[in-house]
C-alpha cells in the first residue's frame, strides 16, 4: 500500500520527496511524512490557506522528454526530471 507522494521545501537540497503516511483529515494541523531516508517528519500547514506541498509525479514518468506528458507541471517536478 502507498500514499500519496509529495515534494516539500528543504534548505539544503531546494526540494525533498516524501510520502504522507497518514491520511489528512480537516483541521489537521500538520501531514505526517516519511522521507525517502525512511526519516519520519511532519510538515506544518495552515489549514486556512493554500500551503499543501506539490504531488509529485509517478515513477513512470521520470526522464520524460516532454514536459506536457507531466500530471504534475511545477518546479520540483520540472527540476527532478
């Protein structure tokens, strides 16, 4: 079973990959993560705003030539493949 995969800021590498291990439920205040270092973290959110993380991408679709055959068309997306 997998989650939904995201990409979240990080001051180091701009964007990390992680999957939210628990479902989100209104008014949550946080997604709850794991990294692909297997690192659990949880992202804060403000659940009045629109400050989700990106979705990422399925693997399928990693090193496509053409960006348009992107579901997800944003910077993290633009800048892993």
């Amino acid at each position: 079973f997998q989650y939904t995969r995201v990409w979240i800021p990080d001051p180091d590498e701009v964007w990390r990959s992680a999957e939210i291990i628990k479902d989100y439920k209104e008014g949550d205040k946080s997604l709850h993560l794991k990294l692909e270092d297997e690192t659990l973290c949880e992202y804060p959110i403000d659940p009045q705003g629109s400050e989700m993380p990106f979705l990422r991408n399925p693997d399928i679709l990693v090193g496509e030539n053409d960006l348009t055959a992107l579901s997800y068309l944003h910077e993290p997306a633009v800048l892993h493949n």
